[in-house]
C-alpha cells in the first residue's frame, strides 16, 4: 500500500470503530439472501472524479467467461431473485450481452448500473433495445439536472450524451413503471454529491428532478436515488490530497444515523468482484475488504453446501452508508 494510502486509512481509522455501532443481529447477514451483485470489470470509458473503484479507460479487470458463468449458476441455484451488474462500465465487458440474456433466462431480475454514455457507441449502441427486451432494470447515474455539475464530475461533454440516451430508453418505454407502462421497464436515476458533502432529502430531490427533466428535455424516469459519496478510490484520494478527508469523515460519523442500520445492503446481498473474490458490498471491494469467509464464486459453485450467510466485515467507510437517510 503506498504511503499515501496509508495515511489516508489512518485518517479513517482515527474515528469511532463503525463495528462498534453495530449488534449482534445486524453484524451477520439474513439466512437467506436476495441479491448478487457482479461487478464484472474496473475498465470504463470515464473517469468520474466520485468513483469509488477507481475506475477508468486505462483499468484492464475485466470478469472471465468462466467466472460469469459461475456467478450464473450461484444466482440462480442458491434462491437469488436479483442479478445486480455493475462496474466501470459494465458494457464494457465483451461478454456483457451473454451474461444478462443468461441471467434472464434464467429467471432472474437483472438490473444494471450504467452510466449511459457508454451506449452511445459501438459496440454499445444496441443494447437500449437488448436492455428493454429483456425487462431489466436500469439505474442510471446522473449526478445533476444541468450540464456544469455534471461535467465537473464526468468530464466535458457528458451531460448531453446522458440526455440523449435517457431519451432513447423513454422511447424504448423505460421510465413509466409506476404509472401506466404496462412492460414495467424500470429507469431509476442516481444523484452524488459533487464534493465533500452529505446528499439533500431524497424526497425533495426527486420532485426537483423529476420537474426539471420533464420541462427542459421531456424526460420520465421512476425513481431518483441520493447516494453519499463513500471515502474511497479515486474520491478517498482527491479528499486526502485537499486536506478535506477528516473533515468529511467527521460529517459522515456525525451524521450516522441507528435506524439505517438494520437495513444495510450488507446484510442481504453478496458482492462478487472481477476476479471471483467475495465481498459484502462493492465498497467493500473497493477498500480491499473480502469476506470473512475467505471464499470465491467458483467455490460457491462447486459446492452448494457452503452457506451463504456469513459474518460481515465492517470498516469506517461503512459510515457513509449509514449517514442521514442511509445510501444503502
């Protein structure tokens, strides 16, 4: 680990221990779990200032075909109803298009986390279509309603990409799941904070969305979700080199907040990173914190007699899920 890191865990390490905020209950996962989420590549065609895996053009992690596969034969043989495909950009994949028709035919719920731009070209640009065809969920990053913030974040000339294909996926039928959209094509939207601070009431949030998108580009979509940003990756180092890392620390602990506790993502979901590691959660991959278990996905597979309820490892990150209304 560089020094730099080292410092910043330091940083980190100087508060409270997250595990002391938990209990007995809730530092273990539900018996049953309902969500796999595969994180199936670091390679992405940005470079957004707030990622916590560090993600990029230059990342050359991308999940196997055998360890895709694997991640199949866990959802489906051990009770998921959830695939949840993330990366980079997971598109980006080469096998990215088999995996989800897999998923699918399976019988799984597949959502997958894009950051839109991506599929404006090729060899993306099908896979709107492919998306809406095969029912999946897309929860789509879009960190504001105007072009500056997000550019800020993304780079230049993002936020036009991002209208255009969120136009595309209403055209498809994405984004009326809650009214009258009798396909149910769900387009979730998710906001970040573009520095050091908490996220606004959700609540609030949505309806300035949903006004502004629906006046300025006549754009639908069914939920906003408000995510803080956790103190890894690229936004763990940027707050260390400004000097801005304890103090947003400082922000997420005294904001933590007991009710959000139980219900952590952590507790119902196993994360599984490119290479097949086990984790609780993606930030959890992005801290290089596996499983106390020690397992793999392919081990998973080839054993179905291994459990998948298991202690969880915490750390001080995990403040950033539990901070105001929660992140997870």
């Amino acid at each position: 680990m560089p020094a730099t890191d080292e410092q910043a865990q330091a940083v980190m390490d100087s508060f409270p221990p997250f595990f002391e905020r938990t209990d007995e209950d809730t530092r273990r996962t539900h018996e049953r779990l309902d969500v796999l989420q595969v994180n199936v590549g670091r390679l992405c065609n940005l470079a957004c200032r707030h990622c916590h895996m560090d993600a990029g053009p230059n990342r050359t992690e991308v999940m196997a075909r055998d360890t895709l596969q694997a991640c199949l034969d866990v959802a489906a043989g051990r009770g998921f109803k959830t695939l949840d495909v993330t990366g980079g950009a997971p598109e980006m994949n080469p096998d990215f298009e088999w995996f989800v028709r897999e998923a699918a035919a399976r019988g799984l719920d597949v959502i997958v986390r894009s950051n839109l731009v991506v599929m404006l070209d090729e060899p993306y640009r099908h896979l709107p279509e492919v998306l809406a065809e095969l029912g999946a969920t897309v929860f789509a990053s879009l960190p504001h309603y105007t072009a500056k913030p997000v550019e800020k974040q993304r780079g230049a000339n993002t936020f036009d990409g991002v209208i255009a294909m969120l136009q595309r996926l209403n055209a498809l039928g994405y984004g009326r799941a809650e009214g009258a959209n009798e396909d149910g094509l769900v387009l979730n939207l998710v906001f970040n904070p573009s520095g050091a601070f908490l996220p606004p009431d959700q609540e609030a949030l949505e309806k300035e969305y949903r006004a502004k998108l629906a006046e300025d580009y006549g754009i639908v979509f069914d939920r906003v979700f408000a995510i803080a940003n956790n103190p890894l990756g690229r936004f763990g180092n940027l707050l260390h080199k400004t000097g801005n890392l304890e103090r947003y620390m400082g922000r997420l602990v005294n904001a933590f907040n007991p009710d959000t506790v139980p219900a952590m993502m952590c507790r119902s979901q196993l994360s599984v990173g490119w290479d097949g590691a086990l984790y609780d959660c993606d930030f959890n991959q992005a801290a290089g914190l596996p499983c106390k278990n020690g397992l793999t996905i392919a081990e998973l597979a080839a054993d179905p007699a291994l459990p998948l309820a298991r202690d969880i490892a915490f750390g001080n990150h995990c403040y950033a899920c539990t901070a105001g209304a929660g992140s997870s």
